[in-house]
C-alpha cells in the first residue's frame, strides 16, 4: 500500500493529465493499493490542523481519489477520515463525496 498526496510527475502540476500519468505509472509498477487520505472535510479545521493538506485543496484530493478508482480499479484505493476533530456532518460530507 503506497500513502500518498495528490500529484503528478512533478509535484506541482495539478492538472488532470498530470495526475492521471502519475496513476498510469504506478500501476505498471504494478503497485496494486493506494492509499490517499483526506482526513478532514472542515476548510477551517483542515486550516487548523492540517496545514500542508490544506495547501492542496481538499478538490484535488477528490479529483485524485477520483482518478486513482478509476485507473486502479475499486478496493484498490483507500481514504481516511478522521473522526471528532470536526462537527458530524462535515466528516458525513467527506464520506458521501468519496464513496
């Protein structure tokens, strides 16, 4: 399992393309599971706590997520959402925008 952020071959271009060319890689590096953790929903506790996530965008994060189910395949790729650093309903938010 390979933890990773958002990113493309170089870790600033964002781009759909980017991102999509990095997958493609490691899938044939034949790296089978992905895990790409979100964490927090909230813009303000994401702020507060994760600072460097935040800097992405928590976008990315989906549009990444996104991409890697559908170049890896589903049950390959993982989230992680951390509970009780945020009200409820924004760690539900996360969850429904990730499933």
């Amino acid at each position: 399992m390979l933890c990773l952020s958002p990113r493309g071959y170089n870790i600033n271009d964002i781009s759909d393309e980017s991102y999509e060319k990095y997958l493609k890689q490691l899938k044939k590096w034949n790296i089978s599971g992905l895990s790409i953790k979100l964490e927090l929903y909230s813009d303000e506790k994401r702020k507060k706590y994760i600072p460097q996530k935040d800097n992405k965008g928590k976008e990315n994060y989906f549009r990444f997520i996104k991409l890697a189910v559908s170049i890896s395949g589903k049950g390959n790729v993982r989230s992680c959402i951390i509970i009780g650093l945020e009200e409820i309903e924004y760690s539900l938010k996360a969850v429904e925008r990730i499933k």
